[in-house]
C-alpha cells in the first residue's frame, strides 16, 4: 500500500525523517529551490503538513495541500499557523507542549544567570589575558533573594517560577487571570514592572500577545533591572528594548528570541551587556527526541483514526 505523503516544511533531525519515512512518502519542502514549483508538482498528493513554529502554516499552503487534513506542529507554539484558515479547511492542528517546558525553563535561567553574573564577560576577559594584565573584572550582581517577575505563569512560567524558589527569590507574576500559586499577581506586565529587579517573558507567541511588552512597560522598570525573553520576539517592542539597552535603564539582558529570526537587528551584537542565544531554548537532544517522537505520535494517530494526542484548541 502506498504511503501517505508528507510535507516536511523545516529541516528535521535525521533520527526524526528516518523514523517518519517508515510511515510516510516524504517531500522534503525546505530542499526546494523553488517553493511554488515544489508545492505544485507535490501538493496535490500530500496528505499531511509537518512543520515548525517559527515556520508555520498558511493558507496558501493548505490550498496547495488541499487532501491534507493535519498539521503536525514540531514545536509549541502555533502563531505563525493559520489557525482560522485550517479550521475553515477541515484540518486539525496539533503541537508538541510539556515536553520543552523544563528545558526553555532552564534556559530562562541561564541567561538569567549568564546576564547578571557577566559570565560571557568573565570567559572573555580570562581568555583574552586581561586578567593577568589588569587584576579582577568588575563586580556583577547577585541572583539569589532579588524580586523575579514572570510576564506569563504557564507550564513554562510555574517551572521558571520554582527554579527561582530554589534562588530564594521573591516571585510576582503577570497574566489574563489569577493563578493559584502563592506568587504576587498583577494584572499586566506594565503593572509588574515596577515592583521586580529581573523581568522574564515567557508568555505564549501569537496575535493576542504581539507587542505585550510594549514601550510602557520597559519605561516601567526600576533602572538597572535585567530583562529576559524565552517567548517570542513579537511578544516585546523591540524598537523600545533597544532604546532602553542603550540608555542604560536596562542595565543586561538576555535573549533566545528575536523579531526577524535569524537575520536579527544587529545592533543586539554592539551590546556587550546582552547575552544572545539563537533561539535554542529547546535545543536539547532529549527534548528534541521527545518533541518529534510527539509530532510522530499525531500525526499516526490522525492516519489510525485514534484521538489526537495534543490537539491545538
């Protein structure tokens, strides 16, 4: 029997197309060198879209894959699917949630750690020589005890919020609604800002949060804070986050997402109080085994008839 075709949008570990092509007649989209011609010659017998969060899905591309009836997200978040364009389709959505949560939180960690503590600094002046020309670097700022604010208390905002109980850290949190925890709440990331020494997005990406924190709410911050994003860049005003990186009111910050990724505003290189990571927050190899063993588990299960495993409301 013929094997479905599957659309592969973003390159994929080589354990992940070997285990889907068991399954699946793949059409590699990201190999094109033309997209129009490779969706045209294919798409009519593709049956199924795998692709990435930060690639997505739209609709043109359901139209080009018109018997496919899933979209298999590699990833958690979905904002750059055309969710309204799949529902008008017919066609379910699913994603990868849980399994990157403990690790994006562990990154939001590092880079908390890695700003703060001037780490990348550190290496460099050791490496270069300059501390056995110069004597001690200058002093970085503690982590432990200092007020923690979390724009966004999901899976991954309550497992960067316990790795800070382990800091000692005073938590407050932003979000639509009140959670149960025993965190200070505040009803928006303007009214957050005030009141916490280190400020982690982690909201979800998406058309409800674009621009969230916005230029209000960086102007909000007590001067010197620390500013962390493990989101989305479309989460954070970036023209505003520049700004306040070069004023000084910002006194570091660390970043894993960026508007126009990977062709990122250079400006983030000049800063040499900002720790850049290319969007790696889940960038490890349990993770990444894990996040496409889930996309492999939704789309089987799509083909089987079984109830989808993470379907995307």
């Amino acid at each position: 029997m013929d094997k479905p075709g599957l659309l592969v949008v973003g390159v994929l570990p080589d354990w992940d197309l070997e285990a889907l092509s068991r399954r699946f007649t793949l059409h590699l989209l990201y190999e094109a060198p033309d997209r129009a011609r490779f969706l045209a010659q294919h798409g009519p017998s593709v049956r199924a879209i795998a692709t990435k969060g930060e690639l997505g899905a739209d609709a043109a591309m359901m139209d080009a894959c018109p018997k496919a009836k899933i979209v298999s997200c590699y990833g958690v978040g979905v904002d750059a699917i055309d969710l309204g364009a799949a529902r008008a389709r017919g066609v379910a959505v699913t994603n990868t949630p849980d399994v990157l949560t403990e690790d994006v939180a562990d990154m939001a960690f590092a880079l908390l750690l890695a700003t703060a503590r001037a780490i990348p600094e550190g290496d460099a002046y050791v490496r270069s020589g300059t501390w056995a020309k110069q004597g001690p670097m200058r002093l970085a700022t503690r982590v432990w005890g200092k007020r923690l604010g979390i724009v966004g208390l999901g899976r991954i905002g309550r497992a960067i919020a316990r790795r800070a109980e382990g800091f000692g850290m005073a938590i407050a949190y932003s979000g639509r609604t009140r959670k149960e925890v025993p965190y200070t709440f505040h009803p928006s990331p303007a009214a957050l800002a005030p009141h916490v020494d280190i400020l982690v997005v982690s909201a979800a990406g998406g058309a409800g949060t674009v621009g969230l924190v916005d230029r209000a709410v960086i102007a909000a911050l007590q001067p010197g804070a620390i500013f962390v994003n493990v989101s989305r860049g479309s989460v954070v005003e970036e023209a505003a986050l520049i700004a306040a990186l070069k004023s000084g009111r910002i006194a570091a910050a660390g970043l894993d997402v960026f508007h126009n990724e990977p062709g990122i505003d250079p400006v983030f290189a000049t800063f040499p109080n900002v720790v850049l990571s290319p969007h790696q927050s889940s960038g490890t190899v349990e993770t990444r085994k894990a996040m496409g063993a889930l996309m492999r588990e939704n789309l089987e299960a799509h083909f089987d008839g079984r109830p989808l495993p993470t379907p995307v409301a």
